[in-house]
C-alpha cells in the first residue's frame, strides 16, 4: 500500500469522478483508475460503485475514506513538522487566491518572497473563496488571499490586508442617472452563482431596495461578467478594483445604496507548522490592518 494510492483513492471519493480527481491531481485519469484500483486488490474490498454516470463509495470504501484522511493528514504532519525545524530557508507554500484582492499586488508579493526565500517552492491557485476555504480547511492549501464574508471554521484566523467596496457596472456608453438600484431593478443581472458571497450581496442590495434581482446570466469568471455586461447583456455589482484592471468598456456607478464588500483577508491555520508559509503570511500583512471581526483563530 503507497501514500499514492491513498491520496488517489481520496480525490476520486471527494469529486466523485475519475476524470475530476485526475484533473485536480494533474495526472493522466489512467494512472488514478490503476492506483485505485489496486488499493483495492491489495485490501481485498470493493471501495468505490462505479457506474458511467459518477463513482460512488461503498459502505466499506466510507470507512476507509475516513482512515485515508487521518492518515494522510498525519503525513502532513510530519512533513510540516520538518519543515518547521528546516525554518522558512526551504519548504513549500500552496497559496489559493480569488481573482480580487482588492489594493494588494499579490504578484509582486509572490516575486519578493521568492527573491528572498529562492529555497521555497511557492504554488498558486485560483478561484472562488469558498472552495478555497474549503481546501484550506482540509491542509490542501497554507494561505488564502479572499474576501471574507462570514466566520470561519474553528483553527482558521483571517487578517485584514485589503479593503474593498461594491459599484453597479452597466453598458458601456450608459447615459443613465442611476441614483439607487430601484433605478435598475428591471435590468437583466450578471453575476456570480448562487451559491457565491457576491451573489449573497447582490440578494441583499435588491432586498434593501424592496426588489429581487434578475440573474440572466450566471458565471464563475468575475473576468467574464464584465465581459458580458461589455457586449450589453446585462448589469452587474462587482468589486471596485476589477473596474481598475485592463479588461472591457463598462459604465461604472457609485451608488449609496450598496452593502458593504467582505474586508480582503489573509486566511492561515496558525496550529500548522510551516514556517515558510507563516513568514508569507507574515510579510502579506506587513504593514496592514488588523485581524477581521468576526473571524475565530
């Protein structure tokens, strides 16, 4: 039995496909069925249900999933144990940013630390905060750079590093005066899913103005919404920073109605010991503000 066949084993039980689990370990989806399956012949059980729909576990394959995480949990523990006594001269940094950071350059941040640090490996990914968090939870990740828009899981500490705040954005050449979002409830909306914070934060600025938005348009990329609200197919509320960025025409408005954006934090599990992504996190925040209410360490 191999640690690889393990942490396979776990990224097909926790996408609930093969193709998914090779996407996310950046390996061929051949090399992640043959690594399972023999963990399975070497257990002597049937782990997983496999139909040409979705992979299922099976009773005994739930509890082994159990085992797989606690073990390889401990693995990490070992590997960050060492790390910790190597100090911040080595190591390796998983960093998970969403694609709005508000003021904070976190490409020249990455550039600095690996200048002085050239000993740490640093890895990104980017996405949308709460399969970030997600994966920071699981010791999948070391720092994320995301708003914050609730408490988080007990063994997290978020740090303010960034301030930000919502604008309405329409067509370009707009010659609208838009007061308040009453002025645009009847407006086709581009936005993020539902399951989103800034989807959360449009609900609650059109629940401010008595009216509901009409999401036509739903996106993972905040990169795309101001794409389709470019080609005029609708408005949006996004981060006033991202109006900043090179991108495509779109009419921006200022309104006095709008919800408060999430603080942009630098969310760390303190209890870890990875010394090279403390220091990271560390130099972030250097000169920031302080630690956002709220959020439990």
């Amino acid at each position: 039995m191999e640690l690889r066949q393990l942490s396979y084993f776990r990224a097909v039980a926790r996408q609930g496909s093969f193709t998914r689990a090779a996407e996310q370990l950046h390996v061929a989806q051949p090399a992640v069925s043959a690594q399972v399956r023999q963990l399975e012949r070497e257990l002597g059980v049937e782990l997983l249900h496999r139909t040409t729909r979705s992979v299922q576990l099976t009773h005994v394959g739930a509890q082994v999933l159990d085992q797989v995480d606690a073990a390889l949990a401990q693995v990490d523990l070992i590997g960050a144990l060492a790390e910790a006594h190597r100090g911040v001269e080595q190591g390796h940094v998983r960093i998970g940013a969403t694609p709005i950071t508000g003021g904070l350059d976190l490409v020249a941040a990455l550039r600095r630390f690996r200048t002085r640090y050239p000993g740490v490996t640093l890895s990104m990914r980017t996405g949308l905060a709460a399969p970030l968090m997600e994966r920071l939870q699981r010791a999948e990740l070391d720092v994320v750079v995301a708003p914050v828009h609730e408490p988080l899981e007990t063994g997290l500490r978020a740090r303010r590093v960034a301030t930000e705040q919502l604008v309405l954005i329409t067509a370009p050449g707009d010659q609208r005066r838009i007061a308040t979002l009453a002025d645009v409830q009847d407006d086709p909306f581009v936005c993020l899913p539902a399951d989103s914070g800034l989807r959360r934060l449009l609900d609650e600025a059109f629940a401010g103005v008595g009216a509901s938005a009409h999401v036509e348009f739903e996106t993972h990329s905040p990169a795309s919404i101001r794409q389709l609200v470019s080609a005029g197919l609708g408005s949006a509320l996004i981060a006033a920073s991202a109006t900043r960025l090179p991108g495509e025409a779109v009419t921006v408005h200022h309104l006095g109605d709008l919800p408060e954006h999430p603080p942009i934090a630098v969310v760390t599990a303190p209890q870890r010991h990875n010394a090279a992504a403390h220091r990271f996190a560390t130099e972030l925040l250097a000169d920031r503000e302080p630690s956002v209410p709220g959020a439990r360490g």
